[in-house]
C-alpha cells in the first residue's frame, strides 16, 4: 500500500529532486502531490487527504514552522517533517517545540536517510494513533462500567472517578466536585477495615474481593473491592491505584431472604411434626380426664387437679394452633384496597399504647393512594406486630418518638416504621425473624416470625437496621 506523501515548497526544482528520491527508496511506495502556496498550505494539511508531510522552511510569505505550529493547534496528529536549507540548531529545536515529528536538512539528503526518516515518523505516529485507540478504549471502559471505579492518588485520596460512582455514593444535595481530593477512608464504615485492605496491598501488590460495609451518604451497603497498582505513566515517580467496587447489597439481601425462607420452610415441617406428635397423646389426656370426672366426683380436691389438667392442656393446644399458624399462615384473601387504610387500621388498633406511653407519633403518607390488591387483615398483623416491639422498645426513652412513612420507590411501595428506642444487637437482628427467638419473658418469639411469612406471601421484603441505644427502622417492600 502506498504512502500519500504532500510537499509543501514554494521552488519547484526542490518539489523535483525530492520527488526524485522519494522514487528511489525500495521499500515502501509513495505517491507524491504538492502545494506551492503559503497561503493553501494549512488548508490543504487539515484535509488530511495524505498521510505525511514535507514542509520547506521558507515559503515566500512565511516559514514553515509557523504553518506546523497553526496546524497542531487544531489537533492534528499526522507527521509533518521540516525541510531546512542548512543545518541551524536554533531552527530545528524550534521546528520540534512547535510540533515537527522531525527535520531534514536538504543539502545532507540521501535516499537512505530520507527513507530512515519517513520511516520512523510514521512509526512513531502509529504508535501514537494505537496509543491513542487504547487510551479511548480503556477511557470508555471506565466511564461506562456499571460498576463504581475510581483512581486514587499515593495517599489514597479521590483523584478521578466514573458515573457509576457518582450514582451510588453522592449525594444529590450536596456539590459533586467535593468527592476529589476526599479521602478513600471516609467511604469506609469500619475504620480497621480500611486498614487491613491497605495492609495486604502493601504485602501482595493488588487485593481481590475484600468484602466490607461503606456509607452510600444515605445507609450502609456492602461491597466487594478489588484494588491494584496502575501502571507507571508519563511520571515514574507517580503512584496511582485502580480500585473497582461492587455493590452487592441486593445480593446479600436476598441472600438472607433466602436463608429465612428455607429456614422457616424446615421449621414449619418439624413444626408440623411436632404438633402430631403432640396432640395425640393430648387428645388422649382430654379423654381420660372425662372419664375420671365420673370416678372422683367424691374425691376431696380432685377437681382442682382435674381443673389444672384442663387448663394446660388447652394452653399446649393453644401454643400449637400458634405455632402451625406462624409456621404455615393461611391462604391470603386478596382484595382491591389502599394500603393507607390498612397502616390506619394498625395505628389505630395500637392509639391506646401509643397515648399510655405519650409516645410523639409521626406518620407521613403519601398525596396520592397507593392501591393494589393484598390481605389487609393479615398485613394489619403485620404491621401491628412492628408497631408494638417499636413502641415496647420505647419505654425506657424520656421521650419516645415513632416515625411511620409510606412512600414509594420505583414503583413499589415502601413503608418505614421507625423508633428511638433501645435498638438492638447485631446476633438480635439476625436472629428476629426465627421461630421462639424472643427477648421478652412473656413472648413466644412467633410473632415477627408470623410478620415475615405475611411479607413474604406479599411478595415483599423486610429488613431492619438497628443501633444498640440508638433506635430501630424496619422497612418493607411491598
């Protein structure tokens, strides 16, 4: 393929002789055009119809270098090679600063040399063009990756970021260019946890899927990190690092939904089990204590006795009715209703222990109905059952505020019921939803069980987040 090669000299005996060696090189073809006219030259350059240039330094009514000069200022990036009458070190030096990928001195001109020199320049501009190509590319990654990455500088501060960045981890209230120069520690919730991800950088050169909790500006979210050196730039004395983040705060969620879902599913089985086993020897109890109600009529305090069989025996039935309905609740009675009049029905089923405790009720619906169809009996339960623990947990608080919000997000709808009560621990969050786990000393531990299997047949979502003295916020999703 042969190389289109412009000379731009105003002496036509020189366009002749160069034209004459550019024939004589074996390597590579050129076809060979000219422009004689100063004033056409930057013209007929950014045309970019050829892919190298030969510019003579004197050109009538100006010089070459300023031609070189007006044509890089518009960014173009193909080789332009200075031709010089003598050789003038002052001229040269110019000629570069300006942008000349080179310069050749007319009267040294031999074929090889010029061939030499064509060569190179056109290597270099390749190069640079590949460069560039990769540059683009692998800027494009970063810009359009879904994933959060950013560039931190050697004291681990912000120095560049991606969209996706800025989409999970700024906060729309505040001025986006606060996040340069931020340092990468304040993303972290733990602080020994940055620590320990910078320790095992500095021991292996790069860190792969370090799982850790940061603040989105919002809530906590946990993420996967990945971190490494970048390589060396124009600056060997620079050090940069690439850090990628992963969200998975939805998948560690579900995760858990999962988790409680097959564990609920198993402890209704053996609950199941367990409720057989047991009302058939209870059903034999009911029999004989009415068959000895006929034999100890004269009996002196046996119908205290009989009285106290009776009246556990009821109560064993009871807690097994429970626990097969926190194991296995009903079908669900759907019907077409708003689901502002189920959260009124369970506010107002809880008014008298929310006055008895002068607890400031605080609760913000929506301008507009949110309408569906669920099973407002069962989702009252529910929410009643919230309602209660969060007011139970205000007790000790001087002055104890509920918080219950509705809203929606991406067209589902989202309740948050919220207190400023005792909160709790990180092994009672985890363990709420489980069959019998209680802190009360009256409590089954069935009833947030029961509230979850009512979410779940929704099709919805619980979750909470609690701080020991702090308070405690359940959202649902429905």
């Amino acid at each position: 393929m042969s190389v289109r090669v412009l000379i731009i000299d105003d002496d036509e005996d020189d366009y002749v002789i160069m034209s004459h060696h550019l024939s004589k090189i074996k390597t590579q073809d050129y076809d060979v055009f000219w422009c004689n006219d100063y004033d056409l030259a930057e013209k007929e350059i950014l045309k970019g119809e050829h892919d190298l240039y030969l510019i003579d330094h004197f050109l009538g009514k100006g010089e070459g270098i300023e031609v070189i000069e007006k044509v890089r200022s518009r960014d173009f990036l193909k080789p332009l090679i200075l031709l010089t009458g003598a050789g003038n070190i002052q001229v040269d030096e110019k000629a570069m600063e300006k942008g000349a990928s080179d310069f050749i001195v007319k009267k040294e001109i031999r074929v090889d040399t010029l061939e030499r020199s064509l060569r190179y320049a056109m290597e270099r501009y390749n190069q640079q063009q590949y460069i560039s190509a990769q540059e683009k590319k692998y800027r494009s990654l970063f810009e359009l990756s879904m994933e959060p990455i950013l560039i931190l500088n050697d004291n681990y501060q912000i120095e560049e970021y991606n969209a996706a960045f800025v989409n999970v981890f700024h906060d729309q209230d505040t001025d986006e260019h606060h996040l340069l120069d931020s340092p990468f520690k304040d993303l972290f919730k733990y602080e020994f946890d940055f620590a320990g991800l910078i320790q095992r950088l500095q021991k292996d050169g790069f860190v792969q899927g370090f799982k850790t909790s940061m603040y989105d500006g919002k809530k906590d979210i946990t993420v996967i990190l990945s971190m490494a050196h970048m390589p060396e730039g124009k600056d060997p004395e620079s050090v940069r690092y690439h850090v990628a983040i992963n969200d998975v705060t939805a998948m560690m969620e579900k995760e858990q939904e999962l988790k409680k879902v097959e564990k609920l599913s198993m402890t209704g089985r053996m609950a199941r089990m367990i409720a057989h086993e047991v009302r058939n020897p209870l059903t034999n109890i009911n029999l004989a204590l009415g068959e000895l109600e006929e034999i100890t009529k004269k009996m002196e305090d046996a119908e205290v006795f009989q009285s106290m069989i009776s009246r556990n025996t009821k109560r064993i039935s009871t807690l097994i009715d429970d626990l097969l309905k926190s194991a296995r609740p009903p079908e669900l009675e759907l019907v077409h209703t708003t689901l502002e009049s189920i959260l009124n029905a369970a506010i107002e089923f809880c008014q008298d222990r929310i006055d008895l405790l002068n607890v400031d009720l605080d609760v913000v619906l929506p301008d507009e109905s949110i309408e569906g169809r669920w099973d407002p009996e069962k989702l009252k339960i529910a929410f009643v059952n919230i309602i209660i623990n969060a007011i139970e947990a205000m007790n000790d608080v001087d002055r104890p505020k509920l918080s219950v919000i509705l809203t929606e997000d991406e067209d589902r709808p989202v309740l948050f019921i919220q207190d400023n009560g005792k909160g709790m621990d990180e092994e009672t969050q985890s363990n709420l939803f489980d069959p019998f786990f209680t802190n009360r000393k009256d409590g089954l531990g069935l009833g947030m069980t029961a509230t979850f299997n009512i979410i779940n047949m929704h099709e919805g979502q619980i979750s909470v987040r609690s701080t020991p003295n702090e308070g405690t916020e359940f959202r649902i999703v429905l």
